[in-house]
C-alpha cells in the first residue's frame, strides 16, 4: 500500500480545507515546494497535489506552485484540480507530473478521460468525489445523480491506473476514512482504488493494513501529517513491515 502525502494549493500557498470548504482553508505552508521536500526527506514514495482554486475554476490556477514543487523533488507526482481538457493534461505530463487525476471531467465528458487513458497508458487516474454517495464535482460545489460505483463501472475497460475515491463528508475533519464504502467501490470494479477522506491517526493506517483492504492501491493524508496525529517515519514503517509479512506469506 502506498501512503501519499497530500498538499492542497490554494492561491499559492498550502491549505486543508474541511469538507471541500474553501472558507475553512487552514494554510499550513506558504511554501508548497518546501513542504514537498519535507515530505520527500520523511521517505514517501509519492506526492499527491490537488490545485483547489483549479478545481472551481476548471482550470490551472496553481501552476507556478506546482512548478516549483515538480523542480524541488524527485518523487513522482500525481496532480488533480482543473483538468477539463486535454490541452491541460498533456501541459502537465510534459511539465514532469507522473498521473493526471480527472474528477468534473470524468462526469461530463468520459470520452475525454478515454482518449486520455488511450493516449497516455498508465499516467491517468479518476477522481471520484462521493458526498451522500453521490458524485461531486466542480470543486465539489455541485453533487450529480451518478452513484460512485456507477462512474467507476463507467471506465472499467478505458486503462485508467486509479480511482481516488474521497468521502467528503470526511475530508479535513479527522474521523478516520470511509473504509466500508471505498472498499464496496474496490469490489465494485477492477481499477486500483486509492482511499482518500478522513485518515486521521496510526489506527486508521493499521486499518488500512488489515486483510480485507488488501484490494486497496493506497490512501492519502493530509491533516492528520500537519498536525502531528501520524508520524510519518512510523506509519511508513508499519507499511513495510506489513508488505515484508505478505511476501512471507506468498512465499
């Protein structure tokens, strides 16, 4: 299981928001670029990056910030908020970003997530943004009639490498993920769920360790990393003794 570090960029500048508030932005560093470097130094395998105000607007809003997180660290990359075009996603790919996370786009427009998918293999992933289970989108200001498990059934044969999958009723509140649901969605469909939305301390990462969310790819965690609820060199450390265990086991 991959754990990915969260940075939300909003005006430049790295913020949590709660439950996709953009009115309860907390900023927890003025520099994005910075905070990556930590996180790669802490020994995370990936980068997750989210331009917020790219979200709302349905385009790149954020860019220098990303830019300069792409020139500060070697980690790979994935980047979601705004990307409504293939213009846009390709823009990103050649500026050095690994896999272009589709969210609004992946509702309004699928032919568009399935020539991304046919024309980059494996460097496009689908967000899939639940509240009340029913999709968000646009910056999550808006809920569509389309349940998760149909959206994710939606791209089973397009070659997406993932679906993140945030519960927003959990995000930035520290109530632990919606383990339940995101695992009836890794049922659901063949595609590499990653689980985002309320991790919020060592328990939930054990959780995430646990013999049924094997089918899991990863999880994402943002608040719980700035507030000091999980220790990065711990939890990494629980991860690799778990994959240490498995190999065993396969063995």
């Amino acid at each position: 299981m991959i754990l990915y570090p969260a940075i939300d960029l909003k005006e430049g500048r790295c913020v949590r928001l709660v439950q996709g508030d953009m009115a309860q932005a907390k900023v927890f560093n003025d520099d994005p670029a910075a905070q990556a470097e930590a996180f790669e130094m802490q020994g995370f395998s990936w980068l997750h990056v989210v331009d917020l105000d790219g979200a709302f607007a349905g385009a790149p809003r954020n860019a220098a910030a990303v830019d300069a997180i792409l020139a500060r660290v070697k980690l790979p990359v994935q980047l979601g908020g705004g990307v409504r075009e293939m213009r846009t996603l390709e823009g990103w790919l050649e500026k050095g970003v690994r896999r272009v996370i589709i969210g609004t786009a992946a509702v309004r427009d699928p032919a568009f997530v399935r020539e991304a998918a046919r024309r980059h293999p494996g460097r496009i992933a689908v967000g899939i943004d639940a509240k009340d289970g029913r999709v968000a989108v646009e910056g999550w200001a808006q809920t569509s009639s389309m349940t998760a498990e149909e959206l994710g059934r939606r791209f089973e044969d397009a070659g997406v490498a993932a679906i993140i999958y945030t519960d927003i009723a959990r995000d930035g509140i520290l109530k632990g993920l919606n383990i339940e649901m995101t695992l009836a969605l890794a049922s659901a469909v063949s595609i590499p769920v990653i689980a985002s939305g309320g991790l919020a301390s060592m328990a939930d990462v054990e959780r995430l360790l646990e013999p049924d969310c094997a089918v899991l790819a990863g999880a994402i965690t943002g608040r719980a990393l700035y507030d000091g609820r999980i220790d990065p060199k711990e939890a990494l450390a629980a991860i690799a003794r778990a994959a240490v265990s498995d190999k065993g086991s396969a063995a």
